[in-house]
C-alpha cells in the first residue's frame, strides 16, 4: 500500500531529496516548489516536484525522482496529477491546465516511462543540460488527464490500450531498478 506524503512541512526536505536524485537539478535545488513524497510500505520510493508556476497561463513544472519502481502505478501516478489539475494553485485559484516536465535525451527510460504515462512530446532543447545533452519536453493537458486518469459518470472501465501503457510504464521503471 502506497501513501501520499503531501504535507507542505515535509516539502523542503522531500524536495532536496529529489534535488539530489535528479543530475540536472542537483545542489541548485528547484527554487520555489512543493514537494509530494510517495511511500511505499513505510519507506520513501519517490518524490515529485511541482515547480515554475505561471498562474497567468496556468501551467506547471512537474519532476519526479525515484528510489523504488514499483510506486509507479496508474492509481498512484492519477492521484499525483489529480494533485496539480483538481485543485486550485495559488493565491488567485488558478486551475492547472497544463504539466509540462523536462528530461534529459541521454536517458531513455525516463523517456520511455513519461510516454506510457501519457505525456506528449512538445519538443527538444538543443544542449540544455550540457553539451550533446538535450531537453526533451513533454506535457500533459487537463483534459488529457481527465481522458486517461479519471472516471466520469457513466464512462466505461478504462481501455486495454491505457492499461496496457501503464503496465508498460511499471516495467519501464522496474527493468530500471
């Protein structure tokens, strides 16, 4: 059984945690963030990080950092993102409309794994994280959240396709561990 770590206490040390975990982040750490840590049978297995807010565009960072694959399911991976897109952020009530993460082209696994989760590729920044390592974005909108994450009244069980990426993703991560 998983928990949710959300309290916004915790945030500062869970985010230096994933700081330390994610090459490209490192001691600089993210700046103004919260952090969500994700517990697995008493133990921390992963952090995720919502950072740069835009409230006037309605958008967010999100950044994950693992120590366990196995956290990585579609229920877990739903109630993070129902973290950013099902409630209001700020002072001001914006509501999310759009995730948006950053990866490096050198690890394809983290590619692999944001792809069956359902995020989209946007686009590639030439030797964002140094020299011959690009940036690869990727996003996901709230109404793409909805579709693959969220059951509405009188919707059918999720499609084989869907649970077939996020088995895929489980595999992606647990090959890796």
């Amino acid at each position: 059984m998983s928990t949710l770590l959300t309290d916004k206490r915790l945030s500062p040390e869970l985010s230096e945690w994933a700081a330390s975990r994610i090459p490209h982040v490192g001691s600089a750490g993210f700046g103004p963030c919260w952090a969500v840590g994700v517990a697995l049978h008493g133990k921390l297995a992963a952090v995720v990080v919502f950072s740069e807010f835009y409230p006037a565009f309605g958008t967010l960072q999100l950044s994950i950092a693992s120590a366990n694959p196995r956290w990585a399911n579609r229920h877990n991976f739903g109630r993070i993102l129902g973290l950013a897109f099902d409630q209001p952020w700020g002072n001001g009530g914006t509501q999310i409309e759009k995730v948006w993460c950053a990866m490096p082209s050198s690890s394809p696994r983290v590619l692999a794994f944001n792809s069956a989760v359902g995020f989209k590729r946007e686009a590639t920044l030439r030797h964002h994280f140094g020299r011959n390592n690009h940036a690869v974005i990727a996003s996901m909108m709230k109404w793409e959240y909805w579709r693959l994450y969220r059951e509405r009244p009188g919707r059918l069980a999720p499609s084989r396709a869907r649970s077939e990426r996020a088995q895929s993703a489980v595999k992606v991560m647990a090959e890796a561990a």
